[in-house]
C-alpha cells in the first residue's frame, strides 16, 4: 500500500512539472524591442530593447506585434523596461498600453518634448518616469488613467504648461509631480476625489480640504485647510507665497527647496503644526519670519538652512514644542539666519527655559526680545471692523467713539501714531513693508488691538 502511494505522488509531482513547464511564459524579439506573452495568451508585455542600456534615438512603441503566426496586442510596459536607458531622445506610446509598471522609463534622461499618455492607460506605477528630467513640454494625461503612482514624474523639471487631471485619476501617489514646474493645474469638473476650486492653480483633495500639490502661479482658496506634504517643494520661480487664515497645518517639506521665495513669511494665527522640513533651505527669503500665536508644534529641520532671515517673531505665548523625532537631531532652526527672537510680553523667561534657547545660537536662539506690551493685548467687543485684511493699501477701521489709533510692526514698534474723532478711520499700507501690522484703538469704552496683514 506504501508503494502505490508512493508511486501515485511521484506520477503527481510529474503531472504538476509539465503543467508548470507548460505554462511558461512566451518571449520573443520583435523589431527592436523584447516581449513577453501575457497569461491571457492574446497580449503581450514590452520588457526592454534589444540594445539594452545602449539603445538611442526615437522610442515607438506599436500597438500590436506578430510572433509564429500570432498577433499580440501590446497591453504593458514591464517593470524596469527602459530603466537607465540614457539615450533615447523622443518617446510614443500606443493606444493599447493599459499599464505602464514600476520604474518603465526611470532615468530616460534623454526624452525630450511633449509626453502624451494615451487614453488606453488605466495605471501609471511608481518612479514610471522618475527623473525624466529632459522632457520640455506639455504633460498630457490620458482620460481613462486612474491611478498615478507615487513619484511617477518626480524630478520631471522640464515639463511646462498646465497639468491637467482628469476625472477617473482617484489616486495620486506622495511625490507624483515633485520638482515639476508646471505653470498652472486644473481638475476634471467631474472628478470626485480631487479639485482645483476657485481657478486656484493647484489640485485640492475635496474631501480633507487638503492642497496636496501647487505650482508657481498656484493661490491657495481660504477653503483649504492644510498643505500636504512637499505640495510645493523643489518650485523654481516661486516667489511668494501668501498662506491664508484658513490653514492649520503645513506639512512636512511642504516647501522645501524652494530658493526662490523671497520677503517675508508670515505664518497665520491659524496654524498650530509646521511639519518637519517644511522650509528647509528656502534660503533666498531675507525678511521677517512671524509665527503666528496659534502654532503649537514645529517639526525637525522646518527652517533649517533659512540663512536669508534677517528677523524672526513668535506670537505664541506658550513656546511651540521643537520636533524631535526618530533619526532627526532637533535641528529646527539650524543656520537660520538671525539668533535673536521676539516674543509677547513677558514670554522671555518661557523661550529661554525651552528648547528654543541654544546659547551658541547653532540650533535656535540666544537671545529674546519681549515686545511691547500694547502690541498684542487684545480687549472684546471695541472695534466694530477692520477691513480689508489682508490688504495692499488702504484700511478702515470702525469703532464706536475712536479716541487715537496707534500701529505696531511685527517686531513691536510703533511706526504709526495719532488722535481721532469719530467712528471711522483709515490708514494707507501701501507704503508699508509686507508682513504682520497690530492695530490699536482706543476708544470711549476701551482699547482694542487687531492684527492686519500686509500684502
């Protein structure tokens, strides 16, 4: 009875060997290019060039090829397919690639001119064209694309124009489009999972109000909640960035890398968490940081190598806590550019006892300066309006009774005093430095501070 087992399982194992052997998959060469028949026995996957790593020139991919009497739709370009392949110069894809795996043209450096992904494709994979860097036109995404993997067109710095999402893309991997320096976005209407609301330049997650990617001429709706992680980092030709009241987190290398914003950066009173990174070595700006009094925690390396500053303001009155995280070093505001902080009035002692305080000035700041106190100390219910703020000229403020207006720098100074009479009065910005301004009034009932934001 042993050996009719025994016999039975090796007549088994034999079965399964030629069933595998059977079911080997096809490969064969066609033209230039290697391929590989898919299990469905009608499709086939490109896999490479004959070539290899040598291979030069165009790079034209049909829509379908013919092997022993067989013909074969070309339905997916293979992991790695292409992968440093220096030397192409132009690429064209077929009407029946549906997927275009993991890293297919990572590092084709030399691709130039406009990538069209046809409407056949459902799937773009992670790093698919990862530092295509040599591409300088338009990006076209086919209608049927519904997943971008993450890093699919990072470091894709030379494509322009404006980067269209249309309304089947339900996923867009972390760093899909990073370093790309499209100059504008816009969303399919109809997409369900993404939007570019208010012609804003940037696509938005609807559901989380969240800004996960921006371009240069991107503006940020007062709709939006928070910025994603590295939505602007790497941006070449970015400037300014005006961040609205409506944010409460900005994340971790949000705009990281961008050397060209310039000025003052004001984080509104909104915020309470600046992820890590979020400004490493934006070092072109060469104004005022204030941060504002809601910020409660900021994350590793958020202005390191900021080396531009020339002053610095916090409106906290509790010191935010100082990222320190798993393999970072606490390094928040290393080679910042300025060691001296201004801080509300009687906060000094607080900053000094945290981990802001590095008497070398290395890693934070050796000395803090408490503004004064009229600055900041805010009374209910004395100013009616003050508008518009932000603003770029003009304001008015309404008050029951005003007595005399006085206005503060973000650094606390008075740069503005005078009595008044009535209920109303204006005061032109226009000749004023960008950042924040405080506002006080005094008036018959009280005094009332209100901060405005100059743009």
């Amino acid at each position: 009875m042993k050996k009719s087992l025994l016999k039975r399982t090796f007549v088994s194992v034999v079965l399964i060997c030629f069933a595998l052997t059977g079911m080997a998959q096809t490969t064969f060469t066609a033209g230039d290019l290697n391929y590989q028949v898919n299990d469905d026995g009608v499709s086939v996957t490109l896999t490479g060039h004959v070539d290899g790593y040598n291979a030069t020139g165009e790079l034209i991919i049909p829509e379908s090829v013919s092997y022993e009497g067989n013909d074969y739709t070309v339905t997916t370009i293979g992991n790695s397919a292409f992968l440093y392949y220096f030397y192409l110069t132009s690429l064209t894809l077929p009407n029946s690639v549906v997927t275009i795996e993991d890293g297919a043209f990572a590092y084709c450096s030399g691709f130039t001119g406009d990538l069209v992904i046809p409407n056949s494709v459902v799937t773009i994979g992670p790093s698919a064209f990862f530092t295509c860097y040599s591409f300088d036109g338009d990006l076209v995404i086919g209608n049927s694309v519904t997943t971008i993997g993450e890093y699919a067109f990072d470091d894709c710095n030379g494509m322009h124009g404006v980067l269209n999402i249309p309304s089947n893309v339900t996923t867009i991997g972390i760093d899909a489009f990073r370093y790309c320096t499209f100059s504008g976005m816009t969303v399919d209407p109809a997409n369900p999972i993404f939007d570019s609301r208010d012609n804003c330049n940037a696509i938005v997650r609807t559901s989380t109000n969240e800004l996960v990617l921006g371009c240069v001429n991107t503006v940020i709706p007062t709709s939006v909640t928070s910025i994603g992680e590295n939505a602007f980092c790497g941006l070449t030709g970015l400037v300014r960035i005006d961040i609205p009241e409506s944010i409460t987190s900005i994340g971790a290398g949000a705009f990281s890398f961008c050397f060209d914003l310039t000025g003052d950066l004001v984080i509104p009173n909104s915020v309470e968490t600046i992820g890590a990174g979020a400004f490493f070595q934006c070092s072109g700006f060469d104004g005022v940081l204030t941060i504002g009094e809601s910020v409660k925690f900021i994350g590793d390396y958020a202005f390191r190598q900021c080396g531009g500053f020339t002053g610095a303001v916090s409106l906290a009155t509790v010191p935010p806590e100082l990222g320190n995280e798993p393999g970072w070093n606490c390094v928040v505001f290393e080679q910042f550019g300025t060691q001296v902080l201004t801080v509300p009035y009687g906060c000094a002692e607080a900053y000094k006892n945290s981990n802001w305080y590095d008497p070398i000035g290395l890693n934070g700041f050796y000395e803090f300066i408490e503004a004064e106190p009229s600055a900041v100390s805010e009374v209910e219910n004395i100013i009616s309006a003050v508008y518009p703020n932000p603003t770029k000229g003009v304001v008015k403020i309404e008050a029951e009774g005003i007595k005399n207006v006085s206005i503060f720098n973000g650094l606390g100074h008075v740069i503005f005093e005078n009595e008044a009479n009535g209920d109303v009065f204006e005061y032109d910005f226009s000749e004023n430095e960008d950042g924040v301004y405080f506002i006080k009034v005094e008036t018959e009932k009280g005094v009332e501070t209100k901060r405005v934001t100059v743009i």
